[in-house]
C-alpha cells in the first residue's frame, strides 16, 4: 500500500511539474493566479490542494482548517 501512495504522489508530482513546464513557455502569460483548478501547496505539511479548495491564512495557503489554524511549519 505505501508503494501504492508513493506512485500516486509521483504521477502527482510530475503532472504539476509538465503543468508548470508548459505554463512557463506560454510567453508573456502571466501566471494563473486566481485558477481554481491549479494546485498550491499547504504551507504546513506542503500537501497539493486546488486554489479553490485552499484556505487562507496570514497570507499563506493552507490544506485544511486545522492546518491553517497551526500556520506555517517551523524548521
Ligand atoms: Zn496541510
């Protein structure tokens, strides 16, 4: 099951990274902020979640209530 997850992350992580990639080359694009389909990573426990679903708090995104509650994970 772990290695399950860990595959799942993977595609994951290399989906948001060819969206990224083909972001970039759109030239004078400006980024899609305000999409709510695009996916922002939880300051706290940098979990992928889409923009609309994302809570804010003190100017950062966060996954969840609790999470934003907790705010930013400390080094
Ligand atoms: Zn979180």
């Amino acid at each position: 099951m772990g290695r399950l997850l860990l595959l799942a992350l993977a595609v994951l992580v290399l989906v948001w990274l060819v969206r990224r990639a083909l972001r970039g080359r759109q030239a004078g694009a400006p980024p899609a902020a305000g999409s709510a389909a695009e996916l922002v990573a939880c300051a706290h426990c940098g979990l992928l979640v889409p923009r609309g679903e994302a809570r804010v708090a003190d100017g950062g995104l966060y996954c969840s209530d609790a999470h934003a509650r907790l705010g930013p994970r400390r080094p």
